[in-house]
C-alpha cells in the first residue's frame, strides 16, 4: 500500500449514543458559572458570581471563596487531569485569593479575572484532547443521521409520479 493510500485509511472509533462529558466537568462547569458569572449587573450588562459578591466581605469571604474554587481543582482531580495544570489551577485560585485582599482594586480586578471559569475551560480543553477521536465519532454518526433523515424528508416530499 502507498503512503497516500495509506494516509487516507479512517480509523473507526466505536462511541455509544450515550457518550457525553463526565459528572466531575459537569459539576466543575455548573460551579465555574455559579462562582464567576451567575448574575448579570442590569444596565452594564457585567456578569458576577458568588466569588465576587461574597468576596466583598472582608478576609472572610475570600477564604470561603478559595474553598469554593479548589473544589473545582479537586473536580479535576477526579477526572484525573495531569498534575501541572492542576497545578496552574491552583495558581489561579490563588491569584483570585490574593486580589481579595487588596481593597477596592482587588474586587474591580475580580470583575474580570474569572478564575474559576479559566479553571474549567483548562479542564474543558484537556478532556476533549484526551477524547477527540470520541467526539469526532459521535459528531460524524449523529451528522450520518441527519443527512439521512433530510434525505428520507425529501423523499416524502417529492411528488408521486400518477399511473
């Protein structure tokens, strides 16, 4: 065989109708959004989450916040993310951490510095590496099925020929 012809040869990757991201992204993701982004400020069209709201309470409501954020890192744990983007994770929890101390600035820089959502799209973006071939698989099969049924909706649409 030649190396075109080679080269041209897809790799049949078998997915089950069922296959979705795992429960520990999901979670990380509901998180990331409650922590980072769940109410839009009306008329500036901002969005914050808890960390900024609770961290506006002094020392405490960093640390209550740190907390909330680690459970993210501790979510990419479980997925068994490798250990130095866990590492940058926990990186960006501190730098958040570290901002809720600084007065006044610090929250205004918390505004944009969105840890927790930077944090899950690190997660989001190393499970799809690690599941591509997955992904393209079911993408391909449910693309198969819809040409198909476009292609029997046609069919049904076309009109008879009369005897």
């Amino acid at each position: 065989m030649h190396a075109k012809e080679r080269s041209k040869e897809v790799s049949v990757v078998e997915v089950d109708e069922d296959f979705r991201a795992p429960d520990a992204l999901l979670k990380a993701q509901e998180l990331g959004n409650l922590l980072d982004s769940a109410v839009k400020i009306p008329f500036i069209g901002l969005r914050v989450g808890l960390d900024f709201l609770v961290g506006l309470i002094p020392g405490i409501g960093d640390t209550i916040m740190l907390a909330a954020s680690l459970r993210i890192v501790y979510l990419g744990y479980k997925l068994k993310i490798p250990s130095a983007l866990r590492k940058k994770m926990i990186v960006n929890a501190l730098i958040d951490y570290g901002l809720g101390f600084v007065p006044i600035l610090g929250d205004l820089i918390d505004l944009f510095f969105k840890a927790n959502q930077r944090n899950v799209r690190i997660m989001e973006t190393w499970w799809v590496s690690e599941n591509k071939d997955k992904i393209d698989a079911l993408a391909k099969k449910q693309l198969d099925a819809w040409h198909e049924q476009q292609r029997e909706q046609l069919e049904d649409e076309r009109p008879q020929d009369k005897p």
